[in-house]
C-alpha cells in the first residue's frame, strides 16, 4: 500500500511520503487550531509545516512543483500561515492590540520586500547567464569575469528571504500566549530589518565591475579563442538532459582525434552533465550566435544524434557533415531517413551499410563509411571461466521505451522467468543483473517488474551466502574493502580539490581541466573497478545500478549476457562471448533472426525462457558451443575487422573527409575568381586548375544535396 502511495504521489521515498501528508495535514490543523484558539496547538502545526516543506524543497520532490501549479506554490503557502496566525490574534480578542496592528503592517511589510527581492535575484541570475557558456578554453585572459555572488544570497533564495518570517511568527505566539508585546514587536524589527539587509545585499551585484561583460564581447572572445586554437573536427550535439549519455559515450574518442578537437553543446543542461574531458567545449544555446561564429578552420563536423537544432551547422558549406550516431543497433533509429542531410553516414561494420540498403530511406552506399567503434575497445575477449569460478551471467534488459512495444523489453513478460532459472541453475551459475537507467520510467509494470527482480536476486543471494559449498575468501574481500575505501576518498578529495565552480559564468571562466588531475581520477577509477569486484565473493549474485561499475567493466566480469535487442547486444558482441535474446514480441525465431541481425549467432529465448540452458551450456564448456563460430563472423559483420583499430580506422576517415572539404573549398575558391576575373584571366585559370576543379565538382554533389535537405527541413 506504502508503495503504491508512493508511486501514485511522484514522491522518492517513504519519508517524503510522510513529510507531504503532514504538511498537507498541517494547514486544516492551523485553520482549526486558529479558530478554537489554541496558541500552543498553532505553534505545534506551524513547526510541522515549516519542517516537512523544508524537508520536501531540500529532496527536490516532484510534489512540490505539483503544488505550484495548483496555485499552492510556496510563496501562497507561507501566506495562508500568517493569515492564520492573524484569524488567530482576533479569535484570542487581540484585534484591537496593538501587536494585531503590529502583525498586519509586519506581513504587508514583509511581501512588499519579495517583489524588489526577486526582481534582483532575476537580474544577476539573467546578467550573469552567458551567452556562451565553455569548459577548457581560456577566456579569463580575454574578458573579466567576475566572481559569484555568494552561494547564500542565490541558492534557494526564494526560500530563504520566505523563511525570515519565523522570527516574526514566533515573536506573535509568544506574545499572544504570555501577553506581552515586547516580544512580538521584537522579531516583527527582526523579521523586517533582515529582509531589507538581504535586498540591500543583492544590489551591488546587478551593476558595475561585478556583472560579467555584454553579449558582444563575449562572443568577440570566443571568436578570438578559435582564431588562436583553429578547430578541425566538431562534436555537434543537442538533446535533452537525460541524453547526455549520447556525447559522452564519444568523450574519449575525441581526445584521441590527431586533429585538432572541438566539442560543441546547444544546451546547458548537457553541459552539467557532461563528463570531464580535457576536449575544449562550447555550449551555443542561441542558433543565431551559432550561425555568427567563426568555425572557418573546421572541416569536420561529427553529429551523434538526429536532431532539428542540427540545421544550424548543417548550413555551413565550408566543412564536411557525418552522422556517427550514439550505438549501432537494429532500432529504426539507426536508419532514420534524416540521415540524408548528412555527407557521410559512419557505421561501425558491414552491418550498418547493409541496414540502410534495406531500409531504402535515400542514404546512398557510396556515402556510408564502416570505421569501427572506438568505444568498445575497454572490452576483453573471453577466454573461457577460470578454473574454480563459478560462471558469472549478465542480465542486462533494455528499457521500455515509449511507444509500449512488448518487444523493447524482456523485464515485463521474461524477467522474472530468466531470473529464477539463472539463481537456480545447477551446475551454479553467478547473476549480475544492471537493467537500463530509464526503466520503469514510462510503465508502472516495467518498474513493479524490476522491483520484483531486484527482491529475488537479493533473496538468491543471501541463500547462496548461507550455503556451505560457498566459502568466501574474508582476508582478500577485506582488503580489497579497505582498497575501495582508499580510492573513493582520494576519489573524494580531488572532487573537494576541484571546488564548486560557482555559476554558469564563473565555470566558463575557470572551468579548465587539470590534465594531470584528469589522468589521475582515470587510473583511480580503474582502481576502483579492480577493488569492487574483489570486494565481494566471485559466486555473489549482485544488483548493479548507477553509474559505476559501467556497463563495459560487467561485459569483462561476465561470461555470458542475456538481453534485449539494443546496442547493448551489438558491443557485447566485441567480447565473442556467447549471448541470448530475448524475442518478447513473439516473432519466432526465424522471423526474429530475420528483422534482427545482432540476433544471428545468439540463443534465442522464448518469455518463458525455457531454452535458457543452452546459454548456459555454451558457457560452462565453450568447446561443446555450437555458435562460437557465428559469433566470430557476426563480430566482423557488425564492428568491422579488428585490425586496423577502430581508432586508426576513425582517425582515417576524419583525414579522409577534411580532405574532401579542403578540396571542395579550393574548387569554391577558383570558381570564385574566375567569375570575378576577366574573360582571358578566368580562361587560363580555368586550363591551370582541371583536376581540382573536376574533382570539386564531383566531391560537392553531396554538400549541395545536404544543403538543400537542410533548407527544406527548415
């Protein structure tokens, strides 16, 4: 019942539960106790409300902002308690005393205070939002801005000044119960005066040297800061926050470009959520400065998702456009008809070419480029479970997604069988279940599916630890403990090092990454991955949510993976271990195989997931398994040989296309002048340039059909 409240209210937790039915309980109980009149009831009440929407604001709870737009946001409800306390002042016959006159001209006072208040904090909020918002490019010895307004003045300001009250609400039921004024008018001068000193506080910072610089100089800065650095290769992303995931898998390929890197983010809430990189990066909200800014020197542009804000660079002729996408998969995302508008169309391998001939969505063959993927490199070949090991299995389903497919997601209808059969495998077998972030996101049933699985991994796990054929190794399992605790306080430390960068303006300023520090957290973060998996048992079933360990470090502790079609299949696939799909929607198994072409080399599981045996069989004697050789052929297929690497083969491909661009610029050029030349001027230069002026024309076929895609989307 607890938990069905907990969903239907959008709260986290059963204590937000609680925290908002007190405080909504608490406003009948202030009207009442108001009316009876009982000052000490009144002030219990008030202390209730005061705590429980204090706690609730400080969890960020979802029912919070539910109440705004209910016309029950917080400045209404901090004005219905003192309208109480003021029915209360006249239900105790105190209208005619001077603390009820006291009270009234108090609160009047007091939100006369929250219109200059908020008009001030809007202000330095709006002046100090930079057009331009960066991260490893140096603008402090350019422009000059200045620090942050205190944390205490900006940060739940709203609360704040609202909260200043107390001392006035407090003072009245003193003096309401003991009858003395004094007190009352003591905190209605405390109240007032503080209020005023945080208005007054605010002020010097809408003006003079502490607001940064105007648009145009910022941007002037900018363009400065790329005439120096001239970038080569872009990362061009939008999406909303949650897709942040979609650039960062792409974080560490761009480090390793031999050209010259840029990264480049339409909105701000990627760039708090995107990951450290040493990459500069410049996050470009406002389309028209996009347009304005010099990227004259790129010749490159990567994009890692299909979206509309992608016209903005599309449009520029001077650099060659690639979509190389967030994962490589048999989703109709991977053969969205939008990849057209593009120059070339990456894929990781044979795989990804062959989709969009079938798919038939206008991508020509001749535009598609097989490089690999840089990402899955991380990923250890297996080479069969050690002896003395219990075979570990991951189970890793893909979410639900949003059109209710029953063929996204195993968890609804296959989870739970998989499941069991994997905890009561025999021989024994070690389950390692991380399910998708956003499951549970869309469908109730998803979520109640994995809250399911969740309790009967945990209820596995602790009969395992009770059984006696299981012994543990406690001296190595503590110190590897111990290691853990080491490398997440160091972890810690460099993060309390790097400091809170204050706002968005004060982040562009000094928001360069420390290389040295950079390269630190990475090896402590492999550290740390070595120590967690020691740090337990190798036969513990184990649920793994958040962000470490990453997806890639539970392919390399695991011999076998059960999921869903996703990209999920395609990487771990780059291990050649044996792996089975789930066929939620009932297809069949050739039709399956047939529309999925991950699936090919896989054991393909029914939802009652009887012919999970055969997974399990493949990983216990993997000279007995009868797809290794599939799979071998599928890797190739789908990620491209394993010689070149990827990263050579990407790295090519990007010096492949700039020199196409550069080509096609110095076509553009000598067309130019010739048309400006006069007739035997335009003659010669015409003979003096054949091969580049046919070359170009060739090469641009594909830049004018991409423009004129753009313009029509637009």
């Amino acid at each position: 019942m607890i938990s069905t409240a907990i969903r239907v209210a959008r709260v986290g937790s059963a204590a937000e539960l609680a925290a908002a039915a007190l405080m909504i309980l608490g406003f009948p109980v202030l009207m009442l106790a108001a009316l009876v009149p009982s000052v000490p009831a009144f002030a219990a009440a008030a202390a209730v409300t005061y705590l429980a929407d204090h706690y609730l604001h400080r969890r960020n709870s979802y029912l919070i902002n539910r109440l705004s737009k209910v016309r029950a946001g917080l400045s209404i409800r901090f004005l219905i308690r003192q309208l109480l306390l003021i029915l209360l002042l006249a239900r105790l016959s105190l209208a005619d005393d001077l603390i009820f006159y006291g009270a009234v001209a108090c609160f009047i006072a007091f939100y006369g205070l929250q219109a200059p208040h908020g008009a001030l904090v809007t202000l330095i909020r709006n002046r100090r939002r930079m057009p331009v918002a960066t991260r490893n490019i140096d603008l402090k010895s350019r422009i000059r801005i200045p620090d942050a307004p205190p944390r205490v003045l900006l940060h739940r300001s709203a609360e704040k000044i609202l909260h200043l009250d107390l001392f006035a609400v407090v003072g009245i039921l003193v003096s309401a119960a003991l009858d003395d004024s004094a007190v009352g008018f003591g905190g209605i001068g405390l109240t007032i005066a503080l209020g005023c000193l945080y208005v007054v506080g605010l002020v010097p910072y809408v003006r003079g040297a502490k607001t940064p610089p105007r648009t145009e100089a910022v941007l002037a800065a900018v363009d400065d800061w790329l005439a120096a650095y001239r970038p080569e290769t872009v990362l061009y992303f939008s999406g909303s926050r949650d897709s942040a995931y979609q650039v960062n898998m792409w974080l560490e390929t761009m480090e390793q470009l031999d050209t010259r890197p840029l990264i480049i983010l339409r909105e701000r809430g990627i760039l708090n959520n995107l990951a450290p990189t040493t990459v500069p990066v410049v996050c470009v909200p406002g389309g028209v400065h996009l347009m304005n800014m010099d990227l004259s020197t790129v010749r490159v542009a990567l994009y890692a998702a299909n979206v509309g804000k992608n016209i903005h660079l599309l449009r520029v002729p001077t650099m060659k456009h690639v979509f190389i996408g967030h994962g490589d998969s048999d989703k109709l995302a991977s053969v969205n008809p939008y990849s057209k508008v593009y120059d070339e169309v990456w894929t990781a391998g044979r795989a990804g070419r062959d989709r969009y001939a079938i798919a038939d969505v206008g991508v020509r063959d001749d535009d598609i480029v097989e490089v690999g993927r840089p990402q899955l490199a991380p990923i250890q070949s297996w080479q069969g479970v050690p002896d003395g090991r219990v075979p570990t299995v991951l189970y890793a389903p893909t979410w639900e997604g949003w059109d209710g497919n029953p063929g996204n997601t195993s968890i609804v209808l296959a989870g739970e069988n998989i499941v069991k059969k994997l905890v009561t495998a025999d021989p024994p077998v070690r389950v390692l279940y991380k399910p998708h972030p956003f499951t549970g996101t869309v469908s109730a049933e998803a979520g109640a599916a994995h809250r399911r699985i969740t309790a009967l991994i945990e209820k596995a796990a602790a009969e395992r630890a009770a059984d006696a054929r299981f012994t543990a190794d406690t001296a190595a399992q503590t110190a590897a403990g111990a290691e853990l605790d080491r490398v997440q306080a160091r972890l810690a430390e460099l993060a309390a090092a790097a400091g809170d960068k204050g706002d968005e303006a004060e982040a562009t300023r000094d928001g360069i990454v420390d290389v040295q520090r950079h390269e630190e957290i990475a090896r402590l973060r492999a550290e740390w991955n070595d120590a967690y998996w020691r740090s337990f048992p190798s036969y513990e079933h184990r649920v793994i949510t958040g962000a470490q360990p990453r997806l890639y470090d539970c392919f390399n502790v695991s011999d076998g993976m059960v999921s869903d079609i996703s990209s999920v299949v395609s990487d771990f696939i780059a291990s050649g271990k044996p792996y089975a799909v789930t066929d939620s929607a009932e297809l069949g198994v050739e039709e399956f195989k047939r529309q999925n072409t991950a699936v090919r080399a896989a054991t393909i599981l029914s939802n009652s997931a009887a012919e999970l045996g055969a997974l399990l069989d493949a990983v216990r004697d993997p000279s007995a398994d009868p797809l290794a050789e599939d799979r071998g052929e599928l890797k190739r297929y789908l990620l491209g040989p394993d010689e070149p690497a990827s990263i050579d083969q990407f790295n090519a491909a990007v010096a492949h296309l700039a020199m196409k661009a550069d080509a096609r610029n110095v076509g553009q050029e000598s067309r130019t002048g010739a048309a400006n030349a006069d007739p035997a001027e335009a003659a010669e230069l015409t003979s003096a340039l054949p091969g580049q002026r046919g070359a170009s024309a060739a090469e641009t076929d594909g830049v004018a059909a991409g423009e004129t895609d753009g313009v029509a989307a637009g």
